[in-house]
C-alpha cells in the first residue's frame, strides 16, 4: 500500500489507528506478551464472515463475532406426507397433511386426490356379455365394449308381433287371423295359419229323389245313389190289347188305373206334407204309375 493511501485512512479510521498505534507501541515497548493478549482477547482480528442462516447471522470463522442479522425461513407448504420445511435450512414445522384417497376404480388404483399417489391395485372390469341392444358391458362402472350383438327378428305372426328370437323384444303387432268361414266339413279357418275355431257347420241333407241322390242344400256333396223305381216283374201282369187292358187279372181295372186312385188317396190324406214316410210312400205310387204306364205302352 503507498503512503498516501495509509495517510489516507489513518485519517479516515481514528479509532482503527489508536488501536494500531497502540498496539505497536506497546508490541515495542512489552514484547510479544501484548500481542498475544490482543489476539486472545480479539483486539485485532482479520474477519473471515461465514454466511448467514436462519439461525445465526453471518459470523466470523476465526473470532466468532457476528453481524448483521439472522434470515428468515423460507417454508415450503406441507403436503400429504411432509410438514412445512425450510427451503434454506431444512427445519420443519407443523404435520403433514396426510392423503385424501379416493377409492379404487375398475381402472385406477386406490389414489390420492391430492398428491395422486396410488396403493393397491385397480379392481378390474365385471363384464356383462353384450345384448341386442347393449355391447359388452362393466355392470361396476357402466364402460363398454364392442358393439351390440342386434336383434334376431322373427316376423310378426297372426297372433304375435314381430318378435326377437335372442331376448324376446316385439315390435309392432300381430298381423291378426284371415278367416275363411266354416263349412259343411271344416270349421272357421284362419288362410294364413290355418288356425280352426268352432266346429264344422255339418250338411243340410235334401232326401234322395228318384232324379237326384241324397244331397247338400249347402255345399252340394251327395251321399248314396237316387231311388229306384220297384222291379215290377213282366209275368205278374196279363194284357188284352192296348195299354189301358194291362192289369193283374179280376179287378177290370189296368194298374196304371190303380196306382192313380191309390195316389189319389194318398195325396189327398195329406199325411205326405209332415210324415217323411208317407211322403216317400206317395212318391213309391207316383213312379208305379208311371212305370206301369210305361210297359203298357210297350206291350
């Protein structure tokens, strides 16, 4: 250092230059001794500073005089699982502020909402197999897979709708029976299923004549053949000549004769208007005219 610069702050630093003289004076007058009270007693010391902290300003590494002021702790805020602690110093302060779990999912493990830390494992999917109408399906948390499997439809019938083979759903209506009316043989028929209901009308019977046999009035059907006329046998009779001579021998009369008065009789009686018989009866004498008639006219 140059002299004028010593000047210079010996004028500046009063205090600092009593001690110094001081010290000189007395390292020339007592010796060594002076000096090393001065350096127990840290009269004279060339400061080196350690840094401040939280807990002690900052402080000389060699004589341990302080200065200035101690810092302010820096907290850093507590979390689940730390309290608060210093950034500069590492000291804490207060508790942690423990997890708030959420429960697991079928995807997620147990998890905090907070710090999203995780314990245990996810729970997994509980599938339900997909539907008609419904794909693959956690029944837990309701996500899905896939697609929907469709419906199978069956079509609508006379007295179902539209129907779903797989899960049973309809659609719409039933079409409904076509009934075809019943007849003589079969009863009410639907023409689309061919469902039956009641019975069968049964047939209206006109009596057989002797043109026509036994038959329907309603659907025509004919059971057994016409009437027959009786087999009036040739011998049975004698003739004279020409057809009103035919007759049976005493009576003067020719059959054909006969048979009229005796259908006269009948129609007369009137019985042949409610009594089957007697009316089958007069149409026997009516074709016995005829047929004696008719070999009278052959002879």
């Amino acid at each position: 250092m140059k002299i004028g610069n010593i000047a210079n702050y010996l004028k500046t630093n009063k205090k600092k230059t009593i001690i110094i003289a001081s010290v000189i004076a007395f390292v020339l007058i007592g010796g060594t001794s002076f000096g090393v009270v001065a350096v127990k007693y840290k009269l004279f010391c060339q400061h080196e500073w350690l840094a401040a902290t939280c807990h002690s300003p900052e402080k000389c590494s060699k004589c341990d005089r302080e200065r200035g002021e101690k810092l302010e702790h820096q907290w850093k805020p507590a979390d689940c699982e730390n309290p608060e602690i210093c950034k500069l110093c590492g000291d804490t302060r207060n508790k942690p502020l423990g997890h708030k779990w959420t429960n697991a999912t079928c995807e997620k493990p147990k998890t905090c909402s907070v710090c999203s830390k995780t314990e245990g494992k996810a729970l997994g999917h509980k599938w339900e197999d997909a539907t008609c109408e419904k794909p693959k399906t956690c029944k837990v948390c309701g996500k899905t897979e896939g697609k929907a499997n469709g419906h199978d439809w069956k079509e609508a019938t006379c007295e179902k709708p539209k129907t779903c083979n797989t899960c049973g759903k309809t659609e719409g209506k039933a079409k409904g029976h076509d009934w075809e009316d019943a007849t003589c043989t079969e009863p009410q028929t639907c023409k689309r299923c061919g469902k039956t209901e009641g019975e069968a009308l049964g047939h209206d019977w006109i009596d057989a004549t002797y043109d026509a046999p036994k038959t329907c009035s309603r659907c025509g059907e004919t059971d057994g053949d016409p009437l027959v006329y009786e087999d009036y046998s040739y011998d049975d009779y004698s003739y004279d000549s020409g057809y009103n001579n035919y007759d049976s021998g005493s009576s003067g009369k020719s059959k054909t004769e006969q048979y009229a008065e005796e259908f006269a009789d009948k129609f007369a009686s009137g019985a042949w208007l409610w009594d089957d018989d007697a009316n089958k009866d007069l149409g026997e004498t009516l074709g016995k005219i005829g047929w004696s008639a008719l070999l009278g006219s052959l002879k």
